[in-house]
C-alpha cells in the first residue's frame, strides 16, 4: 500500500496567483506540466497534503532603496530584497488565501483546508487534501498583531516570521554559499511578541529562512516543537538556508521536526543550481538528520512549486520514487510511515493543542 505522504512546504498557492496575473491561469484539477503540484499528479505522487504557502514576492512598484551588498555568490552581489509594505503583503496574502478558498470550493471535498489535526486526520482517512494555511514571512501581519488573530479566524496555522529578507519582525538568511547561517540580528521585540502570540494561540512558529541568531531567540521563547518547515543540514550543504549540528540537537530536544527540502542548492555538495542533482543528494540528508536527530523528528518539505528539484523527482508525481529510494536505503516501513506523516501529524497536534 502507497504511503500518504504530508509535506512541509509548497508554494503552489503563490505560483498560481502569478499565473493569473500574467493572464495565463491553470487549473488546479486538469493535469498539467506548469509547475509542480495539481491535483491528478497529487494524486498519482501519495501527496496528502501539508503547508500550503502564502508567499509573498516583491512588489513591482515599490520605491524603497535596494539594502547594502552582504556578500558575492556566483559572482554577483547579494543583497536582500526590497522590505514589503504592509498593504502590498496584506492584498497578496489575501489573494492566495482566496484562491486556496475557492480551490476547496471547487474540489468536491477533494481538498480541504484544515485547523486541527482531527481534521488532518480525517483527512487522511477518507483522501482528501489536507491543506494548512501558512505563512512564509509575516510581513501581512502588522507589528501591533492585530491582523494575527484575523488570519487565525480564517485558518492560519503555521508563520515564518521571515523569508530571505528583512521585516519588522527579524531578519531571514542570504542566499550566500559557503556560508553559516549566523548572518545578522535575532528577533526584533515585536518579533518576540509573535512568538508568544503564536504559542498562546497554538499557531507553528517556523524557523527555514530565519537567521541564526532569531533561530535561538524563539528556542528560548518557545513553548512548542521546534519546527523548519523546509531545511536541510548544514554539515552536507553549507548553505545559511541549512541547519548546524546545534540547531539540529535543539530542534531534537524540543520534540520537533526538520522537513528535507528537495531544492537542489540545499542538496548539493557545491550549492548549485543543477537540476541534474541525484537521488542520493535527497537520502543523504534524510539520512544524516535520521542519524543525529532520531527518526522522529524528520519529514518532508520538498519546497515544491517554489524551487528547481531533482529532474529526477520532477514534480509532486515523483514523490513515490523518493519513497523507493528512501526503502532502498535501509529505512523500514516503519521509519518510512514516521517520516511521511506520522511525525508532522504528532508535531501539529502537540503545537496546535489550544485550538
């Protein structure tokens, strides 16, 4: 029997609005090549759904000046993005979370947005979608919080305070390579404030993109599992995207999670963009995480439809084919059963207990 499998991350809510905008939407439910995730490859792949991304990129008109050089990848500058304005984030936000609304609509019971794991477990059960409403970058909620508990009324479950760039809330990791992800400040005091407010309310704090420095601040003000969503480990690929050793053993502590990210400069030896990038890549990180953390605490968190992965997983239909590597390596059903649901499904219910 295929095993279902509930996955870290996706951005396929934000690549859909992308495609609308420039004109040329897809349908979910037709089987398509754009992309990686509709639902007849969902299907196909055993996806049972996961974190669906609300991600918001940059605003075409903004103004704000470009921030200072941080350091030269591949030959060019790095800076970080231009910062978001609370209204560019907040109609982007919105805009996804509609489209994710109109797609449960639409499917017949077929997905489904959840807000408990009863209801991921139900899920499960009868083969719906399960899908979590997550926010990569909290740059839609205002510094005072008082959008969190409007998002919350609508189904978030799940905040990175920041993707790859600054904001009122810390500071995300450069996409530098070789580097640590010791990269800048912790978590700003409002920063902190959406923490506690996330454990009162029983929302996952997620710390992919976050800096090393604000990875440590929510390990001290946290009460929930440590989770990343969508991270690797940083012994095998020194990326800043990518979790130390220490991070790993506090996240193992916690009785949180790692989700294995399928995008290729994460897997790589040489952090480069090669879709030609082997399967081993992928079970070398399970792997290793498997090894320092405990088989518990690892999962998936392929990062699909918001990056380049393996030609050889291409899409959310190769998922299975990650599985057979996976078997091929020695991991038992078991273990096999814990990394592609059952640990996210014992994290959720842990994190989301108050709701």
């Amino acid at each position: 029997m295929a095993l279902k499998i509930l996955d870290g991350h996706n951005d396929v809510l934000s690549r859909m609005l992308e495609s609308e905008r420039r004109g040329k939407a897809r349908s979910f439910f037709e089987r398509s090549d754009d992309g990686h995730i509709d639902l007849p490859r969902a299907r196909e792949g055993g996806f049972a759904g996961g974190l669906f991304s609300v991600y918001v990129g940059a605003d075409p008109q903004a103004v704000a000046p470009a921030g200072p050089v941080l350091g030269v990848h591949d030959g060019r500058d790095v800076r970080f993005p231009r910062p978001l304005t609370l209204e560019y984030a907040q109609k982007t936000s919105l805009a996804e979370i509609g489209i994710l609304f109109r797609l449960q609509r639409q499917s017949g019971g077929q997905l489904r947005v959840v807000r408990t794991a009863s209801d991921v477990e139900q899920c499960l059960d009868d083969g719906a979608v399960a899908a979590i409403i997550h926010f990569e970058g909290a740059e839609a909620i205002d510094p005072r919080l008082d959008m969190l508990d409007a998002f919350y009324a609508m189904g978030l479950r799940s905040v990175g305070p920041v993707w790859s760039r600054a904001n009122d809330f810390g500071e995300g990791v450069p996409y530098l390579f070789p580097h640590s992800p010791d990269t800048g400040p912790g978590l700003t005091d409002a920063g902190k404030e959406l923490v506690r407010a996330c454990n009162q309310l029983g929302i996952l704090v997620d710390v992919s993109h976050l800096n090393e420095k604000g990875f440590w601040d929510i390990a001290q003000i946290s009460s929930a599992p440590l989770v990343a969503t969508h991270s690797n480990a940083h012994a095998l690929t020194p990326t800043p995207r990518n979790l130390t050793d220490h991070q790993l053993d506090a996240i193992r502590e916690s009785g949180g999670i790692v989700g294995v990210n399928f995008s290729v400069g994460f897997l790589r030896e040489d952090g480069s963009d090669e879709a030609d990038t082997p399967m081993e890549r992928i079970v070398a990180h399970f792997r290793y995480l498997a090894e320092r953390m405990g088989i518990e605490h690892v999962g998936f968190g392929a990062d699909l439809d918001g990056t380049r992965v393996p030609s050889v997983v291409g899409d959310v239909a190769g998922l299975p084919r990650v599985v057979d590597a996976l078997r091929s390596a020695g991991f038992d059903d078991t273990a096999l059963a814990k990394m592609t649901h059952q640990n996210w499904l014992r994290v959720l219910r842990q994190t989301w207990k108050a709701a």
